[in-house]
C-alpha cells in the first residue's frame, strides 16, 4: 500500500528553518524520494475515490501535486519555497474551478479536506442561488450529525457580516449564503498522516464529504 514517506515532515521541518537554494539543493535528492512516494500515494487515492467519486476520472497523479516553489514575483516575503505539501484532486487534478478534494501535509497542521475556496463571483452566485433553492437538501447534508462530528461545519473565513446582495436577512439559509468559500475539513496528527493505512483513511473522509461535494458541483455546472 503506497503512504507519504516517512521522512515527508521532517523535511518540511527543516526547510522550515533553512528557507534557502543551497540547503534545498543539498537535500534535492531525499526531495525526490518524498515526491516520488507522493505521486504513488496520489495514485492509489484516485483509484479508492473512483469507487464513490467517478467524476473525477483518473488524471496524471503529478498534475494534483503543488509545486515546491514559490511564487516570490509579487510577495514581500522572497523565502523560496513552500514549508507545506498539497495534493488536490478533481478531473482536472489540481487545476479545478469546482469542487475538488485537498491533502494539506504540513508539521502539525495536516489536515484532510474539501469544497470550493473563494471561488469567482459568477461560481459563487450560482453556489448561494442551488443552496436558497435547495436548502433543504443542502441542510440535509451539511447538518447531519455524523458530518457534523466529523468536520465540524463549513469554514467560515471571510464571512460576510450582511446578507448578499439579493437576500434577505430573514432567509433560513443566510447564514450559509453569506460564506465567500465552502470548505470543510479533518485534522490528522503527524503520526495519523505518515501511517501505512492513511491512503485509506484519506479516502475514506471524501468519501464522507462527497455529497457535499457533489452539490457544489452539480450548482455551477
């Protein structure tokens, strides 16, 4: 069973502290190794999400990997690479304008999650317009217990303090609507995240998520 290589944290750890080309050239080698392991692990997921999930088909595991580097052209901060490792996954691996699926790999902040993260405004009315009209299918699902107990509601980062434009305050959904992204999320410990069954317990979290997922989708197709 593929698993995200043992060494995959620490190396983060210490990127973390020597945030520089020569020390990331010394240890390219054991990169490689973690990224390898990464790929094979990504493989093995859409294979186990295939199962509940066929939307997303099978792309390239490399195409759900985030890059190491950064992206330093418009940052004050010029630190070189990311102290954290990602894999998305939708039918477009990581390159998704929908709903899709996340593994954050980061010392003692991994976590397992999911939805759509601010997503562009025309998505994003689509997204309010399913939920006021099917709000009873979509409270269904966000209120269950078991997704409750399991993610702990929707994110609320960014929240709007008034309704929308268009809604009002007395809509028994506005709470929901005022959300500018709908993610969710399950925290895992470093040691949960580097054992040789995570694959399938990652698997087994979207797997819960998917109806979550699959109204998302099914609102701005």
């Amino acid at each position: 069973m593929a698993a995200i290589h043992p060494k995959t944290l620490s190396f983060l750890a210490s990127l973390k502290k020597n945030n520089n080309k020569p020390w990331f050239e010394k240890n390219r080698d054991l990169y490689e190794v973690i990224r390898s392991d990464m790929i094979a692990f990504t493989e093995e997921l859409l294979r186990a999400m295939n199962r509940f999930d066929s939307t997303i088909g099978f792309p390239d595991p490399k195409s759900c990997l985030f890059r190491i580097n950064r992206d330093v052209r418009f940052s004050k901060d010029k630190s070189p690479y990311k102290t954290s490792m990602g894999i998305a996954i939708s039918k477009a691996g990581k390159n998704f304008e929908a709903a899709g699926y996340y593994v954050h790999l980061e010392p003692g902040k991994c976590f397992v999650g999911g939805g759509m993260w601010m997503p562009e405004p025309d998505q994003l009315k689509k997204v309010r317009q399913e939920i006021d009209y099917n709000f009873k299918d979509f409270k269904k699902i966000v209120e269950a217990p078991a997704f409750r107990k399991k993610f702990g509601g929707l994110h609320t980062d960014m929240k709007l303090s008034r309704p929308p434009k268009g809604y009002d305050e007395n809509n028994p959904a506005i709470e929901y609507m005022k959300l500018k992204s709908f993610t969710i999320g399950a925290e895992f410990t470093d040691a949960q995240v580097l054992h040789s069954g995570f694959v399938k317990t990652a698997a087994g979290v979207f797997k819960e998520m998917n109806p979550f997922i699959r109204f998302l989708n099914e609102a701005v197709k």
